[in-house]
C-alpha cells in the first residue's frame, strides 16, 4: 500500500499523535550519525537521523507513522529482516516535522531520552547554520554526537579517534595528541 492509499484510509487524530509519542517512546530512537568520508571538509558527514522500530507483523503502525510526516522510508532492518525501519534522514523534514513533533508530543516521556532530544536538535540547528563549516562548531557536533544515547548502541569509532582525524591538519607539530587541543 502506497502513503497516498494509507492516508486515505487512516485518519490522523489528536489521539494518534499521543499513541505515536508512546510508541517512539519505546521504538524510536534520533542520531546523530558520523560518516566518515574523504571529500567532506573535516572527514566526516554528520547527519542528523530518525528511526523507528517494528517487527515485520506490525508494518501498518510505520506505515501510519509515514502517513503522518508524510516523509521518509520504510526498510529491513540490515542484519535482522524480521524487523522493519522507518527512517527520516532528511535534515528539511526533521526540522519541519520531527523537532516540532517530539517538541509538542514527547516532553513527558523520559528524562534521558529528551535531553537526547534537546542535544538531536541543538546539533540539527547548528547543522542548519552551517556549523560543520567552522572547526570549532564541528567538535560541538561531534561532542553532541557522543553525549546521546549513552545507555543505548556504542558508536563503531571512539571519540578520540573521530577527533584526531577532524584535526589531523589542523594542529601544528601534532603527533595526533588530542591535548594541544
């Protein structure tokens, strides 16, 4: 079923948007993601992202969630095909959609997981101002990227690594230590 046929057949009550918070409550999760990439001026991209889970059996409730923003995609999770993605990787939608949504809709869940939130859209607005351009405003990225989540899923590099390769150029006499920083 396509997002057209979906919202024809579902209506988007006050009531779901409360069920939608509960279920990104318990199933979703925002990243600030770090892809390290040649071409990209300090050697990283960073994006910020927006997920949500479900088994395979319950696509219909990420396919209502798609229908409500309207945006993004739903996909096999990699590494485990019993479970569906739905993912917002567009910096426009998340800051015309998700941010207002969690602002309205999630304040009243945990505490940790909307400070995730607060540091999510500190960096998605720097990402907006263009930040990433400037030395300093990227290690405020990366800084935030590593403050979320740290109960959940540990990051593929260290922090420490992502730093000496953002300064590797730009530390005079440097033998990659990170305190001349």
């Amino acid at each position: 079923m396509n997002a057209d046929n979906q919202q024809e057949r579902f209506c988007i009550t006050e009531d779901f948007k409360w069920f939608l918070a509960g279920l990104i409550e318990g199933e979703g999760s925002l990243c600030i993601s770090l892809k390290q990439h040649p071409t990209a001026r300090y050697g990283y991209y960073i994006d910020p992202e927006f997920f949500l889970y479900q088994h395979k059996s319950a696509r219909e409730l990420l396919e209502n969630a798609m229908a409500y923003f309207a945006t993004g995609n739903i996909s096999p999770k990699p590494g485990n095909e019993d479970v569906l993605v739905y993912k917002i990787t567009s910096r426009r939608s998340i800051v015309e959609k998700v941010i207002p949504f969690f602002e309205k809709y999630t304040r009243y869940g945990s505490a940790i997981k909307y400070q995730n939130f607060l540091m999510f859209k500190e960096a998605t607005i720097l990402l907006e101002n263009k930040a990433h351009s400037t030395l300093e405003g990227i290690k405020r990225l990366v800084d935030l990227a590593y403050s979320t989540n740290h109960a959940g899923k540990q990051r593929k590099r260290k922090k420490e690594e992502v730093m000496q390769r953002i300064l590797r150029d730009y530390m005079p006499n440097s033998n990659n230590s990170l305190e001349k920083i």
